[in-house]
C-alpha cells in the first residue's frame, strides 16, 4: 500500500522519511518529491509499504503528529485526477 504524505519539513530527506517509518513496518520505497528544476522539497512524499497492516499501522502512528516541527498528514495514496 502507498502512503502520501503531507506537510513535511522540506529540509526532510528521502532517508530521513524512510527513518520515520521504520516503527510501523520496513517501507519498499519513500521518497520526497522535489521540483524538477530546482530539486527543492515540495513538502510532501510517499511511502509504500509492503503489507496493508504495516501502511495502516503508519497511518495510525503518524497522521496529525508532529515530526520535526511540522503537523504531518499521513493517509492513503490516492491516484492522482485529471484537472479540468
């Protein structure tokens, strides 16, 4: 299950984002997404776990608290819509 998250320090790395993971289950993948150009953070990532039960456990642990200053948003992947 992928796992979007929000809000994130931008100085927040990809291994950082991997590291606040590790309590709830060994993530497959978690990255910070960047701008293209600049390659700063944008202030949010994903995070995709192997099992629902790890995700969900994730979601449980970490949505609304603060992780290095800042109030994250941890829920569910959705796919991304089509904008008019």
């Amino acid at each position: 299950m992928k796992l979007y998250l929000g809000n994130l320090n931008k100085s927040m790395t990809d291994a950082q984002l991997n590291e606040i993971m590790l309590p709830y289950g060994t993530p497959q993948s978690a990255q910070i997404a960047t701008d293209r150009g600049s390659g700063a953070s944008k202030g949010f990532g994903f995070v995709e776990f192997g099992t629902d039960a790890e995700a969900q456990a994730a979601i449980a642990g970490l949505d609304g608290t603060e992780v290095q200053g800042q109030t994250i948003k941890c829920n569910e992947s959705r796919p991304k819509t089509a904008s008019h």
